[in-house]
C-alpha cells in the first residue's frame, strides 16, 4: 500500500512538473511591460488637458518595436486658454519637417546624440539643425506617450525610452505663433 502511494505521489509529482514546464514556455508579454516612463501627463501641464478616448488616433501613434513611434501612449486634448509650449528639432534640408508629428514639452538642451537617444531620432531622418517653438491651439486631440525603439542602421539601435513625446496628427492646423531657432556649434 505504501508502496502504491510513494508510486502515485511520484507520478503527480512529474505530472505537476511536465505542467509546469509548458505553462513557463506559453507566456504572454503584454507591450505595456516593455516601455518605460508613463504617458501621465507632468503635473506642471496635466491640469492644462483632459484624457478622452480616440482609439484610431492612438493607433497612429503606436509603433512596433525597431520602427520608431510610441511604444505606450494615452489621448489628451487641449483645454481652453490652456497656452502650451511644445518644442520640434528639424531638418532645415526640408521645409516640409518643420510641422512634423513628433513634439517634445521640453526644449532641447545638452549634447545632440543624447537627444536623439532619448527621442529615438535616427541620424538619417534629421541632422536636428533647427527648433520650432509653437503654442497648441485649444481643443486639439494629442497622444502623449513613450518612444518605442529605433533600428537606424545595423550598427545602430535604440532602446525603448522613459522620455514622452507628443504625436499631433494635423501639426499644420493645431499649432500657433511658432518660432524658429538655427542650431550652432557649441563645443566643449
């Protein structure tokens, strides 16, 4: 009798072992897991938008990894007399980036390879040789998010980011008083 509960024992027990195995082979990554930072708004601009819902803007927003874009992102839109400053470095070669999609809270300060590390901005797509600063216009719909990682080159890849980017699908109609500033040599 022992002998048949030892027996029964040791087959659950391999039995239990055998499910545990393929359940650790069958797991899920959800995406959210694997970007980094949070698309809440900073407290010094949260009560200046409400979130809604927009799910096909979203969707143009979010990228797949190795293509850019936001790796996790939330839809805000612009309360009124909100007045907020969002800042885009450029390609000045064409005219047409100055009012592309991608914006930044922050003016960009430091060493320009850090900046593009952080906003996953591959050499090709912009020397960063010129800054716009415009003012959003009230009730217009944003994605505030993450960036999503960027295969440049074979030689170049960069990781996903903690740092939030702002995607407006129609810059031309949602920015005002804009200004621009030409990038110079600063060595140190």
């Amino acid at each position: 009798m022992v002998k048949n509960i030892l027996s029964i024992v040791l087959v659950l027990t391999l039995f239990g072992c055998a499910d545990v195995q393929i359940d650790n082979n069958c797991q899920f990554v959800d995406s959210e897991e694997i970007c980094l930072g949070s698309s809440t708004l900073p407290n010094n601009i949260a009560n200046k938008f409400e979130a809604v819902k927009d799910k096909t803007l979203l969707n143009k927003a979010l990228g797949s990894p190795q293509k850019g874009a936001l790796c996790q992102g939330q839809v805000y839109k612009s309360k009124k007399g909100s007045k907020i400053i969002l800042y885009r470095a450029w390609n000045s070669t064409n005219p047409r980036s100055k009012l592309g999609q991608w914006w930044a809270f922050n003016k960009p300060l430091g060493e320009i390879s850090k900046y593009r590390s952080d906003y996953e901005i591959c050499y090709q797509w912009s020397p960063l040789d010129k800054l716009v600063r415009c003012t959003l216009k009230d009730d217009i719909k944003v994605v505030v998010g993450t960036g999503q990682s960027a295969e440049c080159s074979e030689y170049l890849t960069y990781p996903v980011s903690d740092k939030q980017q702002i995607y407006i699908d129609d810059p031309a109609n949602s920015l005002i008083d804009c200004t621009i500033f030409s990038g110079e040599f600063n060595w140190k």
